[in-house]
C-alpha cells in the first residue's frame, strides 16, 4: 500500500483525485475563523473493551462501538459520533510522518481518533460512504520528553510485531488528548484507500509530547507477516498533503 502507494492509489481508486481528498496543507492564516464554532466535546467511556491490530499498514485500537458510550459531539459537528478505532501515522525518522502539515510543516506523526455517525447511519460501512458519515479528530505527535501514557500503547507494540491482534485492556484515549482542543476543521476523505470523501476532518493545533524512544516502538512493527520471509519495517504510512481544490478550512481559535 505505501511503497509508491499514494502516487498511484488513483488507478484503483479514482477519488484519490477528487474535489475533497485529505490530507491537506493548513495555513493557519488562511483558515476563516468561524465564532459559530462551538467547543469539540470528548465523552470517552472509562472503559470500552477492545483490540490493537497491526493491519499491515497501520497499528489500529479497535473499539467496542455497539453504543453510545464513547462519542465526540459539537465543534462542526451535528450530533455525536461514535468512537470506532484510533491508529498513527509516522515517518522513518525526525520531523517527517504527519499526514496534515500546518504552513508546510509535517510533524513526526498523527494520530487519528475514527468516529461515525450512528444517528444518520446504521453501520461504520454505511457511515464510511456518505458525505457526512465520518469524523475524525487528528493530533500531531512532536518529540520531546516521554509520554506519561503513550508507553501504554507502545509497550503492546511487540505483540503485533507482525500482521496479528491482540487483546489489551482498558485504556481511554482522552489521556493522548493535549491540553487546548482548539482545532481547525473541514470537509475531507479517508487519508487510505477506499479514500471515501466522508470524513468531516478535526486537526488540534497543540501538538501532544511524545519521546524518540516511544515512536521509535511503532518503526519495528512490520509490514509484512510472519510468514513472510522478506521483512518490511512499517513507517512512512503517510499520505502528502492533497490539493485544497477551493475548499474553505475554518478555525475555532
Ligand atoms: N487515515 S484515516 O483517514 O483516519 C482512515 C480511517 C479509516 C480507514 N478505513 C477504514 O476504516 N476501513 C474500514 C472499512 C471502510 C469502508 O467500508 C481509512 C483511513
Ligand atoms: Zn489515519
């Protein structure tokens, strides 16, 4: 998927060339600020029981999303959306691995918390296709001192090493969340194939502190199965920032 992956994705998937692909370039000083915009509200679950998967491209935290227990509501949002999965995107090394870069610069990776509308919609799939089925809140990863709860998460990396799942218990994404949820928005598409332009897209401009050491787990994951005998070391899963094509990106702060 990612070795020429996104130059050719369009072959397979000829919305890779759309009027609404993501990620995107945001130049802050050309987001509309817009007092419309009301706060982004996180009512994660204490607990929801759930998986970590490496998926070949990705390492994903799948959610128990057979209720309401987990959403994320107001900001540009209508209603709330449910909680589904959060995954990263990350580079090789130093300050390449965002998806969305911010006046041209990328960050050393992102994190994406998946959500979808369970009050218009009544599966993710169905959700995963329709313009306002999706919304998924992206935070920057920036290195500096040890995140005091990403090593929750990093420290299960080497269970799924290779292509497999495995259980984990509890653990509430709203600990990776920075301390200001000002955020810019606007109307984007899945950042892999399908590349289903549904994602109503929310990026936090505070960066979350992570260490070299912690990102450094997510670089020996693999590509690849164990049954491979070629390994391939999963990093640079991201996609560069796709045109604007007139789309207006609005701002909370
Ligand atoms: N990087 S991203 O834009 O947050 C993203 C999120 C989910 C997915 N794909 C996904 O959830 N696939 C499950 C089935 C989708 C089509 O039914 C791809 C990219
Ligand atoms: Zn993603």
């Amino acid at each position: 998927l990612w070795g020429s992956g996104p130059s050719v994705w369009h072959k397979n998937y000829p919305v890779a060339q759309g009027n609404r692909q993501s990620p995107i370039d945001i130049v802050p000083h050309q987001a509309l600020h817009d007092p419309s915009l009301g706060p982004v509200v996180l009512n994660y679950d204490q607990c929801t029981s759930m998986n970590i998967t490496n998926n070949g491209h990705s390492v994903v935290v799948q959610f128990d999303d057979s209720d309401d227990r987990s959403v994320i509501q107001g900001g540009p949002l209508d209603n709330p959306y449910r909680l589904k999965q959060f995954h990263f995107h990350w580079g090789e090394k130093g300050c390449h691995g965002s998806e969305h870069t911010v006046a041209g610069n990328s960050y050393a990776s992102e994190l994406h918390l998946v959500h979808w509308n369970a009050v218009k919609y009544k599966t993710f799939g169905e959700a995963a296709t329709a313009p306002d089925g999706l919304a998924v809140l992206g935070i920057f990863l920036e290195t500096g001192d040890d995140h005091r709860w990403l090593h929750v998460i990093t420290d299960a990396l080497y269970m799924v090493k290779f292509k497999v799942s495995t259980t984990v218990n509890c653990f509430n994404p709203k600990c990776l969340l920075p301390s200001s949820l000002h955020y810019w928005t606007y109307l984007g598409s899945l950042t892999t194939p399908p590349l289903h332009e549904s994602v109503i897209w929310i990026v936090l401009r505070e960066p979350i502190i992570v260490s070299e050491k912690q990102l450094g787990k997510f670089r020996m994951l693999l590509f690849t199965g164990e049954e491979e005998d070629q390994r391939i070391r999963m990093e640079n899963n991201f996609r560069p920032p796709q045109p604007l094509k007139g789309r207006k990106v609005r701002s909370s702060i």
